[in-house]
C-alpha cells in the first residue's frame, strides 16, 4: 500500500503538465473533440477555425515525447509581441497573439487551475494561475484584456504588466 502511495505521488511529480480541477457537473465548453490534435505540436479549433500552438511562448514542442519542453517567457505583452515576429515554431512563420474574443474561444469554463483544456494545451503546473495576454487593448485606457488561467475570468493588465504568458494562433482575423 505504501509503495503504491510513494509511486503514485513520484509519477504526479514527473508530470510535465497541469493537471485541472474540473466539474462534472457544467458542461465543457471545450471538449477535446472540438480540436484536431496535429503532430507537429498545433491544434485545430474545429469550431472557429484557428490554429494554436500546443505549448506557450517560450517552449518548444518535442514529437518524440509529445510535451512541451523548455522555460516559459513570463514577460509583458510589449515584448511578446517583439518575440512572436521572430517565432517560427511547427514550421509557420504567421504566428501571432490572439485577440480577446479568440483567446476566450479555447477556455474551459467547467475547470480552474487552469482554466483550459489540459488535454489540448499543456500548461506547465508553475504557469496554471498566470494570466494570459491577448493582442485587444482597452481603448480607454493603457490597458490591454487577457485571462486569468486560475479561474478563467477575463481581466485587463497594463501593457508592461511583467506576469503574463502568451499562447499563439494563427489563421482568422
């Protein structure tokens, strides 16, 4: 009994991705039957179309493993957008930072820590309260909306807000 307790807790501690909380009693809004899972570590949202990078800006997709791999770029979204020009993962170069309407496309509202399909993207355990940016500023303000990956509530930081992570999409517009 204690062996199988002591393997249980190791193999949760090797685990690459966050596992989220979820409840069986709202209905997903993001089943992982919406997406078409591709090799090359992106992800077809079959319901609007678009094209997302499995793994957040800073990691690289590994096929052999199938994870992410690699430190998250935990940084403001002013210099997300600087990197997302360079980015060429999977092979696409027309990456670039979804916009507020396509960001909460992809968030599971019957799960928290993170709010987000686990199966699709994988979201390292250290980033699952972050807050993800979107490319739609608050024209009344310096301020631009995102989402909170803990609980999936929408919100707006200041572009230099340093905490932010960023998924990447392509496709739509």
């Amino acid at each position: 009994m204690k062996l199988t307790t002591l393997v249980i807790c190791f193999l949760a501690l090797c685990s690459n991705g966050l596992q989220a909380y979820c409840r069986d009693d709202i209905p997903k809004t993001t089943p992982t039957r919406d997406f078409t899972v591709h090799d090359d570590g992106t992800v077809t949202h079959n319901v609007t179309g678009l094209m997302w990078y499995r793994c957040l800006v800073g990691q690289s997709w590994n096929a052999q493993s199938r994870q992410c791999e690699g430190e998250v770029r935990s940084t403001s979204l002013n210099a997300h957008l600087r990197i997302h020009k360079l980015d060429s993962s999977a092979g696409y170069s027309d990456w670039r930072v979804p916009n507020f309407h396509e960001l909460r496309s992809i968030i599971e509202h019957g799960c928290f820590q993170p709010a987000i399909n686990t199966s699709v993207f994988q979201v390292p355990e250290t980033h699952g309260k972050s807050y993800i940016h979107s490319a739609t500023p608050d024209t009344s303000s310096q301020r631009i909306f995102g989402i909170s990956l803990e609980q999936g509530l929408s919100g707006k930081q200041f572009y230099s807000y340093i905490g932010g992570v960023v998924l990447m999409v392509r496709g739509g517009e």
